[in-house]
C-alpha cells in the first residue's frame, strides 16, 4: 500500500526505493514497469516547472533505454514534448500531466507487487459477488433457501414456501 500510495502522489523516486526494499527482481525483472516508473517521475519534474533537471534526466535515465526499445522511444518522445508547451492545458499530450496517469502509474505498480507476492492482482470480491449470484440463480429452480437479494446489505431474506 505504501508503494501505491507513493506512486500516486507522484512521489516516484520514494516509490521505487519501497519496490526495491520489499523486492529487487521486481523491477529488474519487468523493464517496462521501471520505464513507466522512470517517465512518471520525468513527468512530476516538468509538473513541478524543473525542465532543466527533466531534460538532464531523459538524457541520462530514459535515453540509454529507449536505444534499446522502440515503444520506450516513442513515449519519452512523448512526455518530452510536454516542454515544447507554455500551456500544457492545450497541448495535444497533455493527459500525461492528469492525475489519471499518476493512478495508471500506481495500478500497475501494484499489480507487480502483488504477482510478485503470489497474489492476484485483481480483487477477488467482484468475482466472488457473481458466484454468489450465480449461486443463487442455480438454487432459486430448485430449492427454497435464505437468500441475499440485496448485495449492498447483505441481508438474507426468509425463502417463500
């Protein structure tokens, strides 16, 4: 959670250190996880006004990689332009700058953790509420019983004889 939580609030560098303390191979292992990681922290540089420090850090973090990788080229190509723009309200890769990308940044974060972990990345209860109602629709033929109708309260109705 903590890592999330860093990943969000655009605090990347804090999340990366978290990733790596609970485990190393996370991101060596998964080096579109760490691009995504890099560009999101390129993207709070020229956020918080830093270009000078964003551009000296595409070149010497994101460049040597995106060499090596078409896709990562073409997003750093990307997120770099939002220098070009005094308003980056109008500028047609502005969406990088919204919150959502900061949220983007953060799910997929987590989703390696938890794989990491052995756990599922996607939480279990919308899966279980449809087994219930399944459940539920198989016995309705063929059995009176206490039912939930109401999933929001979770309260079990007496079955009409």
């Amino acid at each position: 959670m903590a890592v999330k939580k860093a990943a969000q609030c655009g605090n990347v560098k804090d999340a990366i250190e978290k990733i790596n303390d609970l485990n190393p191979e996370i991101l060596d292992t998964n080096p579109q996880l760490f691009f995504q990681l890099q560009q999101q922290r390129l993207i709070e540089l020229i956020r918080n006004g830093k270009v000078e420090a964003a551009l000296e850090f595409a070149q010497e973090e994101l460049a040597p990689r995106a060499e090596e990788n078409q896709s990562f080229l073409e997003e750093l190509e990307r997120t770099i332009s939002l220098v070009a723009f005094e308003d980056t309200s109008n500028c047609p890769v502005g969406e990088l700058l919204d919150i959502s990308q900061r949220l983007k940044t953060a799910s997929e974060v987590n989703a390696a953790v938890l794989t990491s972990q052995s756990n599922e990345k996607d939480p279990k209860l919308p899966s279980l509420l449809k087994m219930l109602i399944w459940a539920q629709n198989k016995l309705d033929k063929k059995a009176a019983y206490p039912c939930i109708n109401d999933l929001s309260n979770a309260r079990l109705e007496d079955p009409t004889f």
